[in-house]
C-alpha cells in the first residue's frame, strides 16, 4: 500500500502583504507567459493575492487549505475574458509556492 502523500505546511506568515505582493506578480507573469499577456490575468492575479494574503493574516498555513480557499473563492469571478479558470489559478499559485520552498512539484518523469 502506497504511503499517503504528507500535508505541505507552509511556514508562519511573517510579512503576508510582502507574500502576497510576490504572489501577485509570480502569479502574473505566469498567466501572462502560459497563454497571451491579457488585461484580465493582472486582474485575477490580484484577486488570488489577495485572497491569499486574508488566508495567512487569518494563520493558514496548509497549502491544501489554501488552495482550497483560493478556487472557492476566485469562482465568483468573471473568467469570460480569460483562457483560465479558478482550478488552473489555485494550481498554479500551488505550484509558485511550492517552488518558493524549493519543493520539487515535478512527477511521472517530468524535467
């Protein structure tokens, strides 16, 4: 039987306004290099900060959690404009953090 896979914990919010303005513009250039740059992504990539930074200013720390909270939330806005959606946001803020702690995201092979 497989091991489950261990929570992600990130560490305690020490300046959660500095993440999130690191968030913002990670997650922007991301949205902006993965399709087209696009008017929309700086507004979604705002949205998913500050979402982010209201998380950890309330002491979540768990990345699943996080995640969670920001596809929650981010589904009261208007992706029409957008080639994403609230899941491809949260996976990819996922992924920016990850990297940030300097966790291998990579699977199945993947370089």
């Amino acid at each position: 039987m497989a091991d489950p896979i261990q929570a992600i914990t990130l560490p305690p919010a020490e300046n959660a306004q500095q993440e999130g303005e690191w968030l913002q513009a990670a997650l922007h250039a991301w949205l902006d290099t993965e399709f087209i740059p696009e008017q929309v992504n700086r507004e979604i990539a705002h949205r998913a900060a500050q979402v982010y930074v209201r998380q950890r200013l309330e002491g979540e720390n768990d990345l699943g959690s996080l995640v969670i909270a920001i596809v929650t939330e981010m589904q009261g806005f208007d992706f029409s404009k957008s080639f994403y959606s609230e899941f491809a946001v949260a996976n990819a803020v996922s992924d920016l953090l990850l990297q940030s702690l300097g966790i291998d995201n990579r699977c199945c092979g993947q370089s």
